[in-house]
C-alpha cells in the first residue's frame, strides 16, 4: 500500500493505492494524522480509486480520520472509490461521503 498525500490550502488530499487491511490502514492512519494535526485543514480528501482490496479495517480509517478532523472543525469525503471499494464504503452505511460525480475535484 502506498499513501499520497498533497496539501491545498484548505485541504489535504490521501491517495491510497493497493491492499488496505489491518496492516496497511496503520501506516496510513499514521501519515494522514500527521497532516491534520500539523495543517489543520478544513478537508480530507481521501482518493480511493486505486485500492484493489478493503476490508473494515478501511472503514475503520475512514471513521477515525473523521473523528480527527472534526477535532479542527473539518469533515472527510472519500474521492472517486474504486469498484470494491465503493461496495464496502456503502455496505457499512457511509455512501454519504462519496463525493459525487459533479463535485469531484482534479
């Protein structure tokens, strides 16, 4: 698992790519917290769209890195979830924060 992380003004955005399970969601859970408590952004953009396998260890990151954010008064939205992902993600009733195809940023 790889995890790209680009900072905006307002924003972070976390491209994952790869396998993210129990192993990889900590590597992850670490890189992504580190941003927020250093930018404090009002956005985390998490981009799933090159994540070939998630498990609720996924969900897991989501709910937490939200939890984190809401500290400095931000929300998470995941970008562009791959097919798998995107199944997962609605199954455990978090479709909502899917961006939708309209406002999905560059």
């Amino acid at each position: 698992m790889t995890v790209e992380i680009t900072i905006g003004e307002d924003f972070i955005t976390a491209a994952l790519s790869g396998e993210l399970d129990h192993h990889t969601a900590a590597k992850a859970r670490e890189l992504i917290d580190a941003r927020l408590e250093r930018y404090t952004p009002k956005l985390c953009i998490m981009d799933f769209s090159h994540i070939s396998f998630m498990d609720s260890s996924g969900i897991g990151l989501i709910l937490g890195r939200q939890r984190a954010a809401e500290l400095y008064g931000g929300k998470v939205v995941i970008k562009n979830p791959s097919r798998y992902a995107e199944k997962i993600i609605k199954l455990a009733g978090l479709g909502s924060m899917i961006l939708p195809e309209k406002l999905k940023m560059q």
